[in-house]
C-alpha cells in the first residue's frame, strides 16, 4: 500500500488555528519554553517567565519577545527595557540580556531552530514540542 505524500503536508485545509493559552495551560515550569510550530526554518515557542533568568548571549541570532501576558523587564548592560502585554523588542545579536519577570507573565519567542535558549548548547532546556 502507498501512501500519498501529499496527504501528510499541512495545508490551510488540515493545518489547526494554535491556540496558545491552551498551550500555556499545559505547563507550569519557567524559563523553559514549548515550541508550538515552525516558521520559515524559525521555532514559535511560549514560555512562562518569573524571576530572573540568567545573563546570556546569542552570537549568531536576533532574540524576539513577545509579551502575551503580564510585564516582563529584558535587562541590558547600558539600560533595562520594560515590556507589557502585546508588546515585542528584539536583542540584537551578540548583545548580552537578562530577561526578568516580578510576576509570572507569559511570551511568545521566534528563534531559529536549533538556538539555545541560554545562548550555549550545554545548558539549553531541552527542545519540547506541544
């Protein structure tokens, strides 16, 4: 039996809406992001935020927030910048970032595929697709 191959592409026929509330609501841990679809050879991921994270760095990519829920402070070494729900800022490349949530908040975060979230691949969460 043959299966045909288009029957296993995504298209705008099979492919669901992502809610992503519904996908925050299937776990509590921070700081450790759920990939719910690609783009263009980029990761969609949300993450819930609190506390502070660590100083990183990503040498090779742009990191995007995306503020769904809550405020969120990206801290820089020349100035913090504050966001709250609905609002993005992009690290540029190579520029050191501390990302700080008083109160739990959740975000939206497009990243290459294949970028540790910590900027090094030996203290990265692990990739989890939902």
């Amino acid at each position: 039996m043959t299966r045909s191959v288009s029957a296993t592409i995504p298209t705008a026929e099979n492919m669901p809406a992502i809610n992503l509330a519904e996908k925050l609501a299937t776990f509590s841990e921070h700081y450790k992001p759920r990939t719910v679809g690609q783009f263009n050879g980029h990761d969609l991921m949300v993450a819930k935020v609190k506390g502070a994270f660590h100083w990183h760095k990503h040498d090779d990519t742009d990191d995007f927030f995306l503020v769904l829920k809550g405020r969120l402070t990206i801290q820089l070494r020349d100035g913090d910048v504050h966001l709250g729900a609905g609002e993005m800022y992009v690290v540029r490349k190579g520029v050191e970032h501390c990302p700080v949530a008083e109160d739990e908040a959740h975000i939206l975060l497009i990243e290459r595929q294949g970028t540790p979230n910590t900027g090094d691949a030996a203290t990265a969460a692990p990739r989890i697709e939902i």
